[in-house]
C-alpha cells in the first residue's frame, strides 16, 4: 500500500530496525564458531547451547569476558582484547568465503524501499563487519544508518541501541522534512529509505493545505500547520530480532517487535509481538498491521 493510499487515521510505519546476525545475515553459527575456536586455544570450551543460552545477545568483547568469569576465570583486558581480535580476523575470512544472507531479506527491502518506509540496522556486531556483508551483497543503499556494537556502551537486552534509532531517524528527519505532493509525502532530499528514488521538487508541487485528501488539523504532516514533520515515536517503528534479549530491548524501548526463528524456536521466542520461520512471508503490509 502506498504511503497516499493508506489509512490516515492509523499509526504509520515510520521506521523499520533490523538486527543484523540472525535476521538479514545467517552468521550466528559463525560467529559461534569463531568465539568456540579462538577459546579452545586458551584451553576453555563453549558448546552452541552455553552460547544460545547465555552469551549471543552480546558484543564479542562482553562475549569473551562473560565466558570466562563464568569458566571461573578472571581475564585481564589485555587478554580480552587479544581474544576479540583473533576472533575478528578469523570471521573476517568466513566472511569474505561465504555468502549469508537470509531467505526473504532482499524482497522485504525492496518492498519496504517501494513504500518508502526507512531501514536501518541494530547490531552488537562490529560495524565493519556489518558494513562488508552489505556491501559485498549490494544491500548497503536499502539502509539509512547503522548502529553497532561501539555506538553504545551497554549492549542488548538494554534499549539503548534502539533508542539510538530513534534518535538518529529524528534527525535525520529535521533536516530532511517532507513537503506534500500530489498527495504524497516526500523530500527535498531523496529519503533515507527511497534506495534511488526521485524525489519531486517542492517548489512544482501544491502544498498539503490545499489537498483536501490530507489532514489539516496540528497534527498532519504540512509544515504549514505547526507540526514537527517526519518525526516518529517508538510506536511508530518495528524491530526485527532473532534473539530474546533483543525482543527485551526492543519492548524496552517501547517497540513493537517481530521475531524471526532462525537462532531459537519459535516456543522461546513468544514473548514478541509476532513470530515467523523466516522473512520470506514478510512484507511492509504485515508489519503496518503490527501497529494497529
């Protein structure tokens, strides 16, 4: 459905936040492998239930440190950082060998981009790494930032990530306000989530104060009338997660939240506001209905 074709008295999808590994890369299970490897060589062991159970929600330098306090150790930050970067530079191999991107991302981004609905990322990964599998798959452009594991400084279940989405889709959205044309909403920019759209000048387009399709109360969209244009409220944005403790942060943040079954069952991960095998049955309708 069209932004101009939607129901106007309903909550608008605004911004859609994907987590990362698990939900638009199938790395988990590599990252697991890599962490397991680089501690067999300290002469510690990590089986992929201790690691599901205790340790995916984390960044890998919380990741190290958390196993082996746990294993009974005491581990020096010198021997953390040593850790994180001999895991770093074997997943930066599994990488580059390998192609991991889930069934069904591609077509939601591009359904998402058709309805201008902007995208962007929520990771305890490394950006870099983040920003490769992107690239390397040419997905880069469907997403207007990202937020990784050095943007914030305490990790998921915490909500601070997603509300760092918030914070940057907000202005990104003061600078970039919507002006209204042909009834539709757009920007003097092409919008984060457009993925190459054209946008409409606004000095060629009538302004929404004289559609009479649009609302002209305080709260529409037109600049004229007084509001804040393009800003939204955690209501108006759907996380996408694999994992428990990112629903918690999710839900924290005071967003709605669709789990995606490809790291946990489905029974552990009800607490969501909606459960799904994989993406491929996903489109920006169903997460627009996720709001009423």
């Amino acid at each position: 459905m069209r932004r101009n074709e939607k129901n106007l008295g309903q909550t608008e999808l605004k911004m859609v936040v994907f987590d990362f590994d698990g939900v638009i890369a199938d790395s988990e299970k590599a990252h697991f492998q890599m962490f397991s490897e680089v501690l067999l060589e300290e002469g510690t062991q990590l089986n992929w239930t201790e690691y599901c159970d205790k340790y995916l929600g984390y960044t890998d330098l919380e990741c190290f440190e958390r196993v082996l306090i746990d294993k009974g150790g005491k581990p020096a930050p010198d021997l953390i950082n040593q850790l994180f970067h001999r895991k770093k530079t074997k997943f930066a191999r599994y990488i580059q060998q390998n192609s991991l991107i889930m069934p069904g991302v591609r077509e939601l981004l591009n359904d998402l981009a058709d309805n201008n609905i902007t995208c962007s990322i929520c990771s305890g990964a490394l950006r870099e790494e983040v920003q490769f599998i992107l690239d390397k798959e040419n997905l880069s452009p469907f997403f207007a930032f990202i937020i990784a594991a050095g943007d914030v400084s305490r990790g998921k279940p915490d909500p601070q990530g997603y509300l760092l989405c918030l914070e940057r889709f907000n202005a990104i959205s003061a600078q970039n306000p919507p002006f209204c044309a042909n009834n539709q909403l757009t920007t003097a920019e092409d919008p984060p989530c457009s993925a190459g759209k054209q946008p409409i000048a606004a000095e060629d387009q009538p302004c929404c104060a004289h559609n009479p399709n649009l609302p002209t109360s305080p709260s529409s969209h037109c600049p004229e009338n007084g509001a804040k244009p393009g800003l939204a409220q955690p209501s108006e944005c759907v996380v996408i997660e694999d994992s428990i403790w990112g629903i918690q942060a999710a839900q924290a943040a005071k967003m709605r939240c669709l789990a995606v079954a490809t790291s946990y069952p489905a029974e552990q991960l009800q607490v969501a506001d909606m459960v799904v095998s994989d993406l491929t049955c996903i489109k920006a309708s169903s997460l627009r209905k996720m709001l009423i």
